[in-house]
C-alpha cells in the first residue's frame, strides 16, 4: 500500500491517510441487474435530470419571454445570460449533491462516458444511465411545455442550436472545450487519491462541478447555447421537435463525448499517470 509524504510542519501535523487505488470496475456486471440499488440510481438519475431541464429551460424560456422585443423595449430585462448560467450550474450543484451518494450525480451522459472510460462504472450502468437521463431529460422538457405552452413554441423550447454566424467546426471545438472543462471538474473533484492526500482540507464536490457548468455556459451560451450534456440538449429537441435543433444534433452528442474522453485520458494518463503505472508494473514483473 503506497503511503503519501506527511503534510504541515511541527506541532499540529497533518498526516495523509494511506491511499490504495480503488479496483477498475468490471466491464460488464451482470450482477448488478439483481440489486435494487442499481435500480434505484437508475431512478435518481432519471429523476435528477427530469428536475434539472424543467428549472433551467424554464429560466431561458422565460428571459425570452421577458426581453421579447415586441413586448418591451427593456433590453435588459429578465435574467440575463448570467442568470441562465446561474439557473444551470446551481441546478448541478443541487442536483449532483443530492444523488452523489445514490448514483454518483452524473445527470450527464458525457459524464457517465468519461467515467465508463476510466472504468469508474461498468458498461451495464454506463447504458442504463444514459438511457435514464435521456428519458428524464425528454420528461423534464414535456413538463415545461405541458406548464407553458403558450410560450414553449414562441420562444424556442429552450432547444439547442447553432447561432448564425458560427461554423459547424466553431460549435463543435465549443462543445468539446466545454465539456472537457467540465468532466476534468469531475474527475478532479471526485478524486479519492486527492481525498486522501488532502484530507485535512475538506472538498464539497458538487460545488466545483456546478461552478464548471456556470462558467461553460458563461463562455458558449452566445456560440451553441450551451449543450456539454447530451441529455439536455436531446430532450429539448424532442419536445421542440423543430428542424434547426435536429440538424446541429450530432454537434451536442460528438462534442461532449470527444469532450469527455479527453479528460478522461488527461486524469487518467497523464495526471495520474496509470500508463506508467501499468507500464512499471508489466516491467517489475518481466523482471521476476
């Protein structure tokens, strides 16, 4: 068991807690078809991201609505890009601190593909997760438009799609810096090595993720709207069912999960360095 170097001067020492990494999940685990606790983090998820397209894309539908050109001449009033930004990390921070302990917070497909990467979950769970989250997502967005209807159509149904101007290969690189940002967050935050080193320093996890998702939206709301989860951006063109939001798809679904894998190698690789590790240990052994 390897053991990190002591932490602080004389007197009040802190020391590192001993750290092993935990096992690879299994590729496939059928055995978590049996346990009802699989199940259940299936429903949180389903659950979380249900709540978390309802609250945000009922923030954007309604700063439309506030700043509807022909309806007002204050430009600046509602929300503003700010509060979208706002509506959608602090909805991740509520959401992932909620269902951290049931599901481990995902509400993200790309999140669930860069952990399945790193074998943080099995490819069961990685399945049943995006499927969950896909169909929250599409339930969430049934709900806001069910609640506004009046308004869901006018204002766009808070659909993702590409903003004239923008290249195809501008809101692709956009999606996936943007979903890069946010799935290091994860790995960075949820980290048990960084637990255990620096365990004297308490880490909330779900507050640097929602501030990731805050600060991604501040950067692309303007190029993409903001995609960074495949979920998100399928269930608004579901319900919105319109052709702009159906043919920028695939830059919402290529680019979080290009997004997703490079972080996943970046943490993995590089930072935590298992290929040397794998390599090291594949040299000591040839050795014996």
């Amino acid at each position: 068991m390897a053991k990190d170097a002591e932490v602080g001067g004389h007197g009040g020492d802190f020391h590192a807690k001993d750290y092993q990494d935990p096992p690879p999940a299994p590729l496939i685990d059928a055995e978590e078809l049996t346990k009802w606790s699989f199940y259940r983090a299936i429903i949180a998820e389903f659950i979380a991201t249900l709540l978390f397209l309802y609250i945000t894309v009922l923030t954007v539908i309604g700063y439309k609505a506030q700043t509807d050109p022909t309806k007002t001449d204050d430009a600046c009033g509602g929300v503003g890009i700010l509060g979208i930004a706002w509506a959608f990390g602090g909805m991740i921070f509520i959401l992932v601190y909620c269902t951290a302990g049931i599901s481990g917070g995902h509400i993200n497909p790309a999140v669930t593909f860069g952990l399945f990467l790193a074998r943080k979950v099995s490819l069961v769970r990685a399945i049943m997760y995006m499927l969950a989250q896909s169909l929250g997502a599409i339930c969430g967005c049934g709900l806001v438009k069910a609640f506004q209807k009046s308004y869901y159509q006018r204002y766009g149904g808070g659909a993702n799609e590409l903003a004239d101007g923008y290249s195809k290969g501008t809101g692709l690189g956009a999606e996936i810096i943007g979903t890069f940002v946010l799935v290091y967050t994860v790995f960075s935050a949820t980290d048990p090595k960084r637990n255990a080193r620096d365990s004297h320093v308490p880490v909330l996890a779900p507050l640097p993720i929602g501030f990731a998702v805050f600060m991604v939206h501040l950067a692309t709301i303007p190029i993409t709207g903001t995609g960074i989860n495949p979920a998100r951006s399928f269930g608004a063109a579901v319900i919105y069912n319109k052709e702009k939001a159906w043919d920028d798809q695939w830059i919402f679904w290529v680019g979080p999960f290009i997004g997703a894998a490079i972080a996943a190698i970046y943490h993995q690789y590089v930072l935590r360095g298992s290929a040397v590790k794998a390599l090291g240990s594949f040299r000591s052994s040839s050795n014996i």
